[in-house]
C-alpha cells in the first residue's frame, strides 16, 4: 500500500455507461478522476447486458428474415454457427470496449496536456472512512484513493433464487447465457419480464431452440395496457415459444444429460419440463455489498440499495448513479443520473433531473418502443383522454418491408388541447421513431400541432402522422373502412 494516498477532484466507483458518463462530465469541467474498475471496461451494459445482448438479437432478426420464404427468394440450405454468433458479439463488445479504452489512454494523467484528466485504476474499492477508498488492485497491490467528491456507479448482479444453483453450465443467468457452447435443442426461461422475453425472441428467431418462458403473472410485461402485452404474448407464441402464465418454478432436477424442471401452477397443478439449459432471469440486485459502505457512514436499504436526492446525492459529497439507486435500471438513466451528479457536485450549470417520458425500447419480434403515459397510468392518475391505434398494415414503408406485424397507439389529453401525453409501437425502426414523440411531449405539443408538418414518404414515422390525424378525425384511411386495423376510443374517470 502507498504510505500517501492519491488525491482527486473526484473518485469514481465503476466503469460501466454512468460511471464512464459522469468521469467525462467531469473531465469537461477540467477536474482531475481516478476511475475504478473491478471487472471489464464498460460494465454490464457492454460486456453482459445492452451491447451484447443486442447484437446478438440483431443477428437474431437477422437469421430470421433470411429464413422467411414469402419475400420472393428463398435461401438454400441456411445454417447458423453459434460458435460464429458468439464470435460476432464478443467483437463487438471488445469494439466498444476499445474505444472506451482509448479515450481513458488519451486523457490519461501524465499524458493529456490540457485541463481535465483521468486515472484508470483496475481494482476492487471499499470505503476506509468517508474520504479514502482502498483499492485492491489486479496485481495485488493495494492503493489508497482519497477524492474532494465520490461518484458510486457499481451497477447490479442477476438476482438468483435461493433455491436453484446456477452454475453458468446448464443453469444460466443472463450474465452468463452467452457462455453456451452450442444452441441447446430445449431452453426453459424462468421469468418474462423484458429480458427474459428479449432472450426468449433471441433463441426463438435462429429456430434451432424449442424456448419455454415462465410467467409468474397473468400476462408478459404486466406494467404495459393488455393490447401491447398480448401482441408480444402472441408474437413470441408465433415464433414458437411455449409460455406458462401464472406458473412458479418450484425445482430443477438435474440428470445426466438433461434438466427437468418442475412447474407449479396457480389452479393447484403441477408439470414437469425436460429441458438441456435453463436461463433464470428475475431481475438484479444492486451491487453494493463489498463498498464497506459503513466506513462512510451509508447504511443501504435491506435490498441494498441507496436512497439518493433529487441532485442523486447519497450524503454530503457522496453521489450514486445507476442501477445502485431506486431509478429504473436503464443504461440512459444512469448516464443521465451521473452526468447530472457531476455538474451539482462541481456547482456547474444544471437543471433538475426530470424524466417524466422516459422512452424505452424492448428489443422483442418485432421490437416495441413506449414513451410517456400508457392508458393504465392515465386511468390511476384519473386523466381523461382519448386514444387511437393504426396498424403497421396500411403504412406504405411497412407494406414494402413486408413487416406488416406493428402499430402505433398514441394518448392524447381529451380535454380540448389534444395534449400528446404517450405512445406506444412496435415494428421496424421504432427504436429510433419513438424519440421524435418523446421530444413532442416534452415541448408539450398538440396533435394538431403534429399534423401541420409534413413527414417525409415512404417513412415508417407516416404511421405516426396517421395515427395523429385519426385522432383529429382527418385520417386519409377510416376505420369504418378498415375496423381492424385502425380505433379509436375515449375514456374519463
């Protein structure tokens, strides 16, 4: 251990997307960090969760078009490596981890020449009292790191059950379902939140894996309005997953060359599933544990988690970003979170962190996006609104994609302003589609605000105009026409 500790403006605990975000913020103010690492650059966001797992379900969708026969062409003989899939991920994983790597190497302390620069320390930290950290090093060595403010974005580990061993062999969670050595014939997902049901379209897409979700409640993506919640239950049943409602994982027996995993149902039943791997996929735990957060006078709540400010301070000049708070654990939220702790801690022009219409996206087949109120938050908030629908079907860009599965569902206030209050999609290009209603709701806009301008053609985004228009009654296509693919209905409390 070095007898002086190192000083900083700032110490940051953890280098994945918030971490990362909030070091940059803080180099932009010209500070001095020293920026810590236990594991691999990037964090879960790169090396296990939003990175990797997309990439692999772009591939996903990719192999799965490929395989459609109703486009004119058909592929010969089409065969997918996983070994090659795995490969294709790891590089771009380590693309991105490279990049991240070479911005820390430019900015480094003792090479960049300007204001603002960056340690890069790879290591474990815990507090030793409210102003030093303990590092312990990947070579074995132990630094002290003393810091004017503390940045802690440790992030989160897949939440396990008590009961079932994973071993990241035939039992995986999702930080370790990467780790298979080939595409198993028969794949049980325990859990049909969003993740489990983007790995469950993954696997399903390459059609080599028969895949079995499990749902503990009624329906998938419970928090979402019925229709959108079954159009992802009907679109994965589509695809070949088996879904069990209502259903708890009660054990996982292991044979020699298979698993079977015994069901409980909510009637009283039971059933028992042979599968080859499981992937266990309920949610995270904050990874709080090893901080010694004691040392600095922090207790976490019994879940571990920390209880921030609105400035995502924890206490005095200790911040937290990320899947460590009681925010949603999202990459953008984390960035969003650390950033903004980093211009309150250094006193830098900011406004409050609001984010009301937080836009997500759900990377399923094909991919929905949802932004601002659904019609079940209207409901609990008692807003009176009305709401229209417009399938991906009559969309001129969709029609020629052949990706006529999809819909736009927007929420407008049914008070006389025609608010846009929230959207929901799903279909090609949504992912980038839903940030231009995010702005729109932001700015507070009318749909008749929307409407007056005009969208480019043939654009997925003419849904959107359409979908606005029948709101206002001026849609080009009726739904006295077109009953099933077009609605509109009003509500109040």
């Amino acid at each position: 251990m070095t007898s002086e500790p190192e000083k900083y403006d700032l110490c940051v605990i953890g280098a994945g997307p918030g971490g990362y975000a909030g070091a940059m913020r803080a180099i932009d103010a010209g500070r001095t960090v020293c920026l810590i690492e236990g594991d691999e650059i990037g964090g879960t966001g790169v090396k296990w969760g939003a990175l990797a797992s997309k990439t692999m379900w772009e591939l996903s969708k990719d192999y799965a078009v490929a395989a459609k026969t109703d486009r004119g062409y058909r592929s010969v003989e089409l065969r997918v490596d996983y070994q090659a899939v795995i490969d294709t991920v790891n590089e771009a994983v380590k693309e991105k981890q490279y990049q991240l790597l070479s911005q820390l190497e430019t900015f480094a302390h003792g090479h960049w020449k300007g204001p603002g620069t960056v340690t890069y320390l790879r290591g474990w930290a815990k507090f030793d009292d409210a102003h030093h950290v303990l590092v312990a090093m990947a070579d074995g060595q132990t630094k002290k790191i003393a810091a004017d403010h503390f940045l802690l974005c440790t992030g989160s580990k897949p939440r396990h059950f008590a009961h079932v061993a994973v071993d990241q062999d035939r039992i995986f969670d999702s930080d370790g379902i990467l780790q298979l050595k080939s595409f198993p014939k028969r794949l049980m997902i325990i859990g049909a939140g969003v993740t489990g049901c983007e790995y469950a379209t993954i696997f399903s897409n390459f059609g080599q894996t028969k895949v079995f979700l499990v749902d503990h409640q009624e329906r998938v993506i419970p928090s979402e309005d019925e229709d959108v919640s079954n159009f992802v239950s009907n679109n994965l049943a589509v695809n070949g997953v088996k879904i069990f409602h209502s259903t708890q994982l009660r054990e996982i027996i292991q044979k020699r060359d298979h698993l079977e995993v015994v069901l409980d149902f909510v009637d009283g039943h039971a059933t028992v599933v042979e599968v080859d791997a499981v992937l266990v996929s309920i949610g995270r735990d904050p990874n709080t544990r090893s901080l010694n957060l004691a040392a600095a006078g922090i207790i976490p709540d019994a879940a571990g988690y920390l209880d921030c400010d609105a400035d995502c301070r924890v206490q005095g000049h200790i911040y937290a970003a990320g899947d460590v708070t009681h925010r949603p654990a999202l990459v953008n939220m984390a960035v969003m979170e650390s950033r903004h702790a980093v211009k309150h801690m250094f006193r830098l022009p900011t406004k409050p962190l609001t984010f009301p219409n937080m836009s997500t996206v759900m990377f399923f087949y094909p991919a929905v996006a949802a932004v601002g109120l659904n019609e079940k938050a209207c409901r609990k908030k008692q807003i009176p609104y009305r709401v229209a629908t417009y399938a991906n079907a009559l969309v001129t860009r969709a029609i020629a994609m052949r990706a006529l599965s999809g819909f736009v569902k927007i929420i407008v206030s049914d008070d006389g302003a025609n608010k846009i209050i929230g959207m929901r999609a799903a279909g090609p290009q949504v992912s980038s589609t839903i940030m231009s209603l995010a702005l729109l709701i932001d700015q507070e806009k009318s749909a008749q605000d929307v409407i007056d301008s005009m969208f480019p053609h043939p654009t997925i985004t003419e849904g959107i105009q359409e979908c606005l228009r029948l709101l206002m009654g001026k849609s080009i296509y009726k739904p006295e026409a077109f009953p099933d693919l077009l609605s509109i209905r009003a509500w109040r409390p």
